[in-house]
C-alpha cells in the first residue's frame, strides 16, 4: 500500500514540474524572437511579350518568351528579429524587422535559330574578336541580385495554450525595401577592351539587355501568413519553427517604365528560431 502511495505522489510530483514551467510560459508578458530561415520564390517562369510595329503602313506584332524577375531567383535565406507581447494565452501581438537575400538568378532562354535549336543562360553572354567573328574574347553572365529589408507588426493566435509543444497560427503585416541589384559585367567587359561604344549600340536595340533598367529598388506592403510550433524548454526559453507564404508588393510602374512585365515578390518561407521569455504578468 505504500509503495502504490509513494508511486502516486512521484507520478504528481512529476507532472506538476513538467507542466508548471509551461503554464508559466503564458505568464510571461514579453518575448524575444529570433529566427533563421529559407525562402523560396515561386510563380511564372515566363511570359508573352509582344513587340508591335508597323512598316509602309502594315502593323506586325512579333512576340516571344521573356522571364519574370522574381520568381525565376534562386532560393535564399532571411532573418527575423522581434518582440512580442502577450496579450493572454490565446493571443499576442509583436513588432519586429526582418532581411531576405538572395544571390542567383537563373533561367534558361531556348529559341530556334537557322533551323537549329538553341538553349543558353538569359543573362549570359559573349564578345567575339573585331577580325575573326568566330572567336570569342569573353565571356560571362551578368548577376541578379536581392536584398529584402521589412519592419511590421505580427499578430498570432495559440491553438494549445499551456501546452509544452503549441502550434499557433500568424500573420504578418509588413512595410518594405526591395533593392534588386543587376550587376552588368558584360558592359564592364567591353570597357575593359575599350570597347565601349560598341557596347552602347548593340544595348538598345537588344531586348535581352532591357535587364539592365531593372528598377535598382521599390517601397511595398507585405504579407506573410502561416503556422507554426513552440517548443517550450522552460519558462523562459524554447524554440520554434514557422512557415507559409510570404508576398511582397513591386511598384508596378518602376517595371513598366523598365520595360518588363509588372509583378510581385512571392516565396514559400520556412524558418526556425529561439525565444526568451520575461516578466511575469504578476510582477507588472
């Protein structure tokens, strides 16, 4: 009989220091967030572009298959830091910035010519020797870059308050600074030969090239909605992983004005992060 009792009372013992640190997980009143993290951009590869014209009074309309900026970017990380306030157990809100980058573009240009397949990187490119039109003299690809910087608020609800594992359920409502940084190193390739000028008239006249009048950045509203887990360690610190989709606003006449189709930022986000928690409600 007392060893059923002594199991008992250990039994309790135990699931009072188990549960109590959680339960007081929701007595804090302040938390602070930090996270690392991938994104993935997602979307159109392509579109159709026409390019109309007329000549002796007859409109053609020739079109092809030119790419989207954003969602042919390769895959990239970010970082999140941020505070977040309590409200109760079942909801809180916080405040916080957060920095996405990404350093590849890629998309692959196939197009017919003299009857022959032909499929090469968009942004690639070779210059050929002034006598022998054969031979190349370099060669190279220009870059496409991102860099992403956001302020926002972020409300969050708790599904399984006072639980050590709690998924919960967010939203992100952000402001934000794309910088969209196209580095042309085949215009530096010509200058380095001292060839310049030619560089200057083959750009305009070649669609290809209307990369280069990438807006250099743009001020948008964002989103990034999702669920998430906490894994709470004690009272005052635990981990979590979050995802979902995360969309972001272009200016869609800084585009136009480049000559490129309108559209916007949109990734698939997955992140893990840290938490300290502190201030009891009572000691407020």
């Amino acid at each position: 009989m007392k060893t059923h009792k002594f199991q008992i009372i250990l039994f309790l013992t135990i699931g009072f220091f188990w549960i109590n640190p959680v339960l007081a997980q929701f007595e804090q009143k302040m938390t602070i967030n930090f996270s690392l993290g991938g994104i993935s951009p997602m979307g159109y590869n392509e579109y159709i572009y026409h390019n109309k014209y007329t000549v002796s009074g007859v409109t053609y309309d020739d079109t092809w298959l030119f790419p989207y900026i954003f969602s042919n970017y390769k895959k990239g990380f970010s970082f999140t830091g941020g505070v977040q306030f309590n409200i109760n157990r079942f909801f809180s809100v916080g405040t916080g910035i957060g920095f996405e980058k990404i350093n590849g573009w890629e998309y692959t240009d196939e197009y017919y010519y003299n009857g022959t397949r032909v499929s090469r990187d968009f942004l690639s490119w070779k210059i050929y020797d002034l006598t022998n039109t054969t031979t190349v003299v370099k060669s190279g690809t220009n870059d496409l870059k991102l860099n992403n910087f956001s302020i926002g608020v972020f409300p969050r609800f708790n599904l399984l308050y006072g639980k050590r594992v709690n998924p919960y359920i967010f939203t992100q409502i952000t402001f934000n600074y794309t910088d969209i940084n196209y580095v042309n190193n085949r215009k530096d390739a010509y200058e380095s030969l001292g060839r310049i000028n030619e560089y200057n008239s083959t750009t305009s006249s070649n669609l290809r090239n209307s990369f280069q009048n990438t807006p250099q950045n743009s001020f948008g509203v964002g989103f990034y909605s999702g669920i998430g887990l906490d894994i709470n360690l004690s009272q005052n610190m635990g981990f979590y992983v979050q995802g979902g989709y995360s969309f972001i606003s272009i200016n869609k006449g800084d585009l136009e004005d480049a000559n490129l189709e309108p559209e916007n930022f949109k990734t698939i986000k997955a992140e893990v992060g840290i938490k300290l928690s502190f201030f009891k409600a009572k000691d407020i």
